[in-house]
C-alpha cells in the first residue's frame, strides 16, 4: 500500500505542470467533418489537474445539425447489406488494435484510470467491435405458417427485422471507450445512424474513436460525435427524428430521461451498489481475491463494483484477513504508472463526497477496518464492518473504493440482505452448493446472477442490464441490436 504522505501531490502537480506540453484543440465530428465551432473546453487531468487536452464544445445548433445528418444518413445505412457493414466493424476493430497504446495513454490521462486497466479497456474495445462484426451477419427472421385454420390456408409469413433509425447515445465517464463501442458497434451492425454525447469529463477517447470509425469507411453522417452541455444535449432526448436513445449514467438522470423521452425507445443503464455473498463451503482464498479486485478496480467507479459483502457467520473472520492482506497490497498513485492499481476519483469532490459517507458511517457505530485518508481526489481503499442497511455506504451507489462486510447466519437472509437495495444490477454468490446458486438465480432481484464470481464480472457479449433502479433494456451486441432493429412481417397469400 502506498500511504499518503502531507505535501506529496503538492510536488506531483509541480512536476507535472513544469512538463505539460502544448494541447491543441480537437474539433468535433458532425457530417462527415471535423467541426472547430462552440466553445474551446479544457479536459484536465484526474490526478493532477493538469490539462491534457482541449475540445470544442457544440452548440445547440451542433446537436440539431448532427441529427439532421443522421437522419440524411439513414437513408444509405438502411440499405447496406451485411458483409459491408461487417467490413467496417472489422476495419474499425483493426484501427484501435493499431492505436492501441494511443487509446491507453488517452484514457488514463483523461480518466484517471490505471494504464493497465486502460489497456484492459481498449483490449475490451476491440473485441466488442469484432463480435459486433459477427452478429451484423446474425440478425435473423422466422418463417410462420398461417394455414391453422380453413379459412387461412395456402398462406404463410415471414419476419425480418429492420433497423430502427437514427439514435441518440449518451455515454459516462468511466469507460470512455467501451462504454462509446456499445453504443455504436451494435448501432453499425444493425445499420442504425448515430449521435453520441460523451461524457464531459472525457470526450477525447469517444472523438479517438469516431475518427477510427470514420477511417473504417462508415459513411458520412452516419456516425456524429460532439460534446454538448447537459441542456444542449436535451435535444437528443426530447427531438422525434431520433428513434431510440440510449444512455449509461446515474439513475436520477436516466429516469428523467424516460420521462422525457416522449415516443421514442430508451434503454437505460444505470447504477448499483454490487452485493456478494460468500457462503462457508467457498473457496475463502479466492473470494476474497476476487473481492478485491471487484471492489477496488478502477477506485470503486463501475456500477457492478463490489460494494457490500455478506459473509456467512463462522469464516467471517477468516475471510476478513484475507481480504484485508489483499487490500494492503494494493498501490495507490499516478495512473500513468505500470504499478498503480488505483488512481484518483474522477473529481475532487466525489472523493470528499465518499469520505463523508465513511466518516458519518463511522460516526454511526461502525468499524473501519482500513483505509478512509482522503488526499485530494484520491481515496484510500476502505473497508467497514458493523454497519447497517440504512447507511450510505450500503444503501446508495457510493461510486468510489469502499466496501462494507458484514455477517448472516441463514443464506435465505442473505439473498434478502442483497435484495434490500433500490437497486439491481448484478450480484455475485460463492458456494458449492448448486441448489443454493439455483436458489439465488430464483430469488434475487437482478439483472445477472454470477456464480463463483464477484457482480463486477463482465464480457462483452453477454446480456448486460438491471432492473429497479439499475435500469431497462439490455446491452451487450446481439441484445443491443434487438433494441435497435424492429421485426416487420410480410404475409404471403398463394390462393
């Protein structure tokens, strides 16, 4: 663990304005071009504070522009079969493999998230566009026979689905580039047009990506990237040329935006508070491994992060130790180092926020078993125990490196204890016991049920999406490309 020492980050900003380089500014992509138009925005560093690049910020205008060329654009995407869609997920996949450590570099710097888990991420990228590439030749129809009854006979139909039309994406922060790639990939496979409003803290990566796309040969128009402040971007919700929108973000934004949203579809993938239940017969070692990286990846900032922890009575204290030598190993500091397992928050005051909540969680009754100093924007990987439900740290979506873990004595309590949550997005069991794993499936109020694992696991192809709070509609590819593309049925009369 690397401890927080008074005056380190004083020195660390220092250093880092003495070696800053010019930025320039990175215009926008909108109709094929590259827009220098709105208003110049500093993009600065998590860390550090240090400007590591500058965009221009569109206009209203920008976003009504951008969904008229959409609009333009769906009219030549609607119609290009699949080997050439495919084609160009494939050469958009080669284009980030190709700029692989550009892709790193740009996230770290603009994110605050470790190198190796930027890498991670782009690795992710790429494979999200390669089996888009596969599902694009994948979207089938069904043949129904229709002579069930005399009246109906010699006739029969079919179903194919047809892309929706132009859609709105607006993406978070905390995957600047994946969390863009599940919003376009399946849009392209599908033959959907698109605008995407990346999140203001990190449009560079989502803009890296557009040109890659563009490079690809997706046609113009088809693909506009522009940042946009929050009422700018209203217009992606509330406008009926857009056919469906489709954001990743906090709940109270995402259910204002089904509110809003008038006819249009909405998926929505929202926030969590991740439970996991560890029964006595599990594997204590690599629980609490898993635990760790689940809680502490990526400061805690990911919906399906580990955030309570419910431990069957009689290994409590076991596993607490184990997880606790694991948290200890943990390194805390420049997310641009190979050694950082943890870098800052994504903003100074979600740490002071996070903070705050350990502090009046400790006030309440309970123990802090590690972690807690704040130093700027970054937060030391916490752990509390004796603490109860009605707690933020337990309750809310704290969004940063803190844990809590507590006891149960009967597993059906447990499953209840996860239960207890505005949300639901994934959640994790370890047990040998396959009936009680089927218990869980049945019981929990999830999204996903992962067995053997923390809820922070994913791969990019599998159904991704919560319920309660947590969300509607699912990601991840071919389920994504059901909510883009609607089925339309053709009836055949041979009499």
């Amino acid at each position: 663990m690397v401890w927080f020492r008074p005056g380190r980050r004083s020195k660390i900003i220092l250093m880092a304005q003495m070696t800053v380089t010019p930025v320039t500014t990175q215009g926008f992509l909108l109709d094929g071009k590259w827009v220098e138009e709105g208003d110049p925005v500093e993009i600065r560093a998590p860390f550090d504070g240090s400007v590591v690049g500058r965009v221009y910020q569109g206009r209203r205008e920008h976003a009504d522009a951008a969904i008229a060329a959409s609009v333009k654009a769906f009219n030549t995407t609607r119609r290009l079969p699949a080997f050439e869609r495919q084609r160009v997920l494939r050469r958009v996949a080669e284009n980030i493999a190709n700029r692989k450590e550009e892709f790193a570099r740009t996230i770290a710097q603009e994110a605050g998230k470790p190198i190796k888990a930027a890498r991670t991420e782009v690795e992710r990228a790429v494979f999200t566009f390669t089996v888009a590439a596969e599902e694009s030749t994948r979207i089938y129809g069904e043949y129904i026979p229709l002579d069930w009854q005399e009246f109906t006979a010699g006739r029969w139909a079919i179903t194919r689905r047809f892309p929706l039309g132009p859609i709105g994406g607006i993406t978070p922060f905390n995957f600047p580039l994946n969390l863009v790639a599940h919003k376009v990939a399946p849009a392209i496979a599908s033959g959907c047009t698109m605008v995407i409003k990346p999140a203001p803290q990190t449009p560079m990566s989502a803009l890296l990506l557009a040109e890659s796309i563009q490079q690809a040969g997706w046609p113009d128009g088809a693909l506009n990237v522009l940042p946009l402040s929050n009422e700018d971007a209203s217009l992606l919700v509330t406008d009926d040329r857009l056919k469906l929108i489709s954001f990743t973000g906090s709940a109270s934004v995402g259910w204002d935006i089904k509110r809003r949203a008038g006819k249009k579809k909405v998926i929505l993938e929202l926030g969590g508070n991740g439970g996991v239940i560890i029964h006595k017969d599990a594997d204590l070692s690599y629980a609490a491994e898993r635990c760790v990286a689940g809680a502490f990846n990526y400061a805690g900032q990911t919906c399906i992060s580990v955030q309570r922890i419910l431990v069957e009575r009689s290994v409590q204290g076991r596993f607490i130790e184990l997880l606790l030598a694991g948290v200890r190993k943990l390194r805390v500091g420049d997310p641009l180092e190979d050694s950082t397992d943890l870098g800052p928050l994504i903003r100074e005051s979600d740490a002071i926020r996070a903070a705050e909540w350990i502090q009046e969680a400790v006030r309440g009754g309970a123990r802090l078993l590690c972690g807690g100093q704040r130093d700027g924007s970054l937060l030391q990987p916490t752990v509390l125990s004796n603490t109860r439900p009605e707690m933020k740290v337990n309750c809310q979506e704290i969004f940063a490196p803190v844990a809590t873990v507590e006891a149960y004595d009967d597993f059906s309590e447990a499953l209840r204890q996860v239960n207890n949550s505005p949300y639901g997005l994934q959640a994790g069991i370890f047990t040998r016991d396959a009936k009680l794993l089927f218990n869980a499936f049945e019981d929990l109020d999830v999204g996903g049920v992962i067995a053997g694992d923390v809820p922070t696991f994913r791969i990019d192809h599998m159904p991704y999406g919560g319920v309660k709070e947590s969300g509607l509609g699912r990601e991840c590819l071919r389920y994504a490309i059901e909510e883009m593309t609607e089925p339309r049925l053709l009836v055949m009369n041979l009499r």
